[in-house]
C-alpha cells in the first residue's frame, strides 16, 4: 500500500517529494482516479512540473482519498494491509 502519510512526505525535504505511484497505473473511469496512487488524470499528467509544495498537497489528497478509496492493485482488488 502506499504511504501516504504526512510523516513519509516531511521526511523527504523541501526539494524532493516521492511519488505516490506504486505501477499499478490504470484508471477508474468512473473515479477519475488511478486505482493504484488515487491521483487524477490531471494530478498524474502535471506531476513532473509541480512545485514540491503542490506535490505535497497532491500526496495529501491522495490520503483524505484513500481514508474512503482503497489503492487496488492490478487484478483491481483491495490491497493487503
């Protein structure tokens, strides 16, 4: 499961924030959403050009999503804890 936590994000400095992909890259047509790192279509596409601030909010909302979405993992199951 990917870390999304505000800890893992913080720990990583104020130049260099990690994406939350975890290769499962593929989207929830009804979501919006990549089943795998929860980001938008959107989110994904700007990644390499945000600032480390809006990567940091980004990783954020994956984690207020994930409180409600589980990441799925390629067969598009929940994944393990």
């Amino acid at each position: 499961m990917p870390d999304f936590s505000p800890t893992s994000v913080a720990n990583l400095g104020d130049d260099l924030v990690t994406s939350p992909c975890i290769s499962v890259c593929a989207v929830d047509k009804t979501l919006g959403l990549c089943i795998g790192c929860l980001r938008t279509l959107k989110e994904i596409g700007l990644w390499r050009s945000m600032t480390p601030a809006e990567k940091k909010a980004t990783v954020a909302a994956c984690a207020e999503r994930a409180k409600t979405i589980p990441p799925r993992g390629k067969d598009w199951l929940p994944l393990p804890e």
